[in-house]
C-alpha cells in the first residue's frame, strides 16, 4: 500500500508490518486516544539492546496504566541473514539474542546462558520487507567481487566466504526495502517514533533520545 513519508505534526501513516510475533494484530488507527511509542530496532544492533529497548520497557511499565502504549517493531536494512523473523520469534518467545548482540552483550555481562534475564512486554512485530527484483545470482555476487576485490583469489578459504557473504548482503540490501523505515524515513537503529493521543506524529529521532520520557509524560497530559 503506498503512503506519503511520514510527517511531523500530521497524521502517522499506518505501519507497515508483515508479522504479528507477540501481542494482538494492533494498527495505529486503533490506538486513537493513547500516546504510542514504537521502538524500531534490529535484532543484530547491540546498541538496541543496551539502551533503547531498555528505556522502552521502563517507560512501558511505568505509563502503560496512564495511556502510553508500546510497540516494538524490528526491521532490517543490512544484515538481512540476521535480522529475520526467524531470530525475531526467538527473540520473542526464548529471550534468545544473536550475532554481534549475542557478543557485546555477553561481553557486558547481560546475559544469563546467552538469553536475556527478561521478557520484553509489549507488542512485537516484524517490518514489511519487499524486494524490488529476483534474488542475487552467484555471477552477480562474482562479478562484483572481481570488480572490487582484485586480491580476492589469494585469500584462505573462510576469508573468501566472509567476503562473498558481505558482498551478498551488500548487493541485497540495495534491493531490499523495510517498508515502514522507508515509510518514516528513519535513518537507522534504535529509532523512537511518538504519536500524540490525536494520531499526529510527534517525534522521529534516530539514536539517543534524552526527551523521549519527557515528551511521553507531557502528552499523556495533553
């Protein structure tokens, strides 16, 4: 369904999501009246973990009861062999956390036997993913390398799969489309979109969002 880029100060297109993990099918035009926060993250960005997610929660537990809703919306704009519904679901329902995730996080101590000691509690969902043409070949993959890597033949064989599947993500990720990202026009992950209780889109920040409880707070008052 085509929409216009979002805008602030005017109504939230509707998200575009592919699946429901966690929580009821729930769309924006349902939650008129409640202040809604969607924390858009993917499953491979540590940063997601360390920070937004948890701020997330915290302000779900504490205004939930006051009219803010939730919604966690994991999307992909690289990594697309990580960033799946697949590790979404084990996100979801096993606390489980992957690639560079799984490692910084363990490197910080925040992991109990590689899972997260917590559930996340509001609604999950996975961003629409479209792709403009057929699959990358293995001549497309090839050819860029050659064009790109001229040294690539005299690597060890595991360096050699490293580089095609990098390249194979790359040239992917040029074909791949995460609709509501696009939709928002997010620069990257963690980012925290903010809907008034009107529908209207309040905020898209991208990164560290130091106001984001108190701009929740100021419009659960409006």
């Amino acid at each position: 369904m085509n929409q216009n880029i979002a805008k602030l100060g005017e109504k939230a297109p509707l998200l575009q999501a592919s699946d429901w993990i966690q929580g009821n099918l729930t769309n924006l035009d349902q939650l008129i009246g409640r202040v809604v926060l969607i924390e858009v993250f993917q499953v491979n960005c540590p940063g997601c973990f360390l920070y937004s997610l948890p701020q997330a929660i915290k302000l779900h537990q504490k205004y939930f009861n006051k009219g803010l809703f939730v919604i966690g919306l994991a999307t992909a704009f690289e990594d697309f062999d990580k960033n799946t519904l697949k590790n979404l679901k084990l996100l979801a329902k096993q606390n489980k956390v992957i690639g560079e995730t799984l490692r910084v996080l363990s490197e910080n101590n925040q992991l109990i036997d590689q899972r997260l000691p917590y559930h996340i509690p509001f609604p999950l969902a996975m961003d629409k993913i479209t792709i403009d043409k057929k699959e990358i070949t293995s001549n497309e993959v090839s050819l860029f390398i050659e064009q790109h890597f001229p040294d690539f033949i005299n690597n060890k064989k595991h360096v050699k799969e490293q580089i095609q599947l990098k390249v194979l993500n790359y040239l992917q990720s040029r074909l791949s489309i995460a609709e509501t990202f696009k939709l928002y026009n997010l620069q990257g992950t963690p980012s925290h979109i903010v809907i008034n209780k009107k529908g209207e889109l309040k905020a898209c920040e991208f990164g560290h969002f130091s106001d984001l409880e108190w701009l929740v707070s100021s419009l659960l008052e409006e």
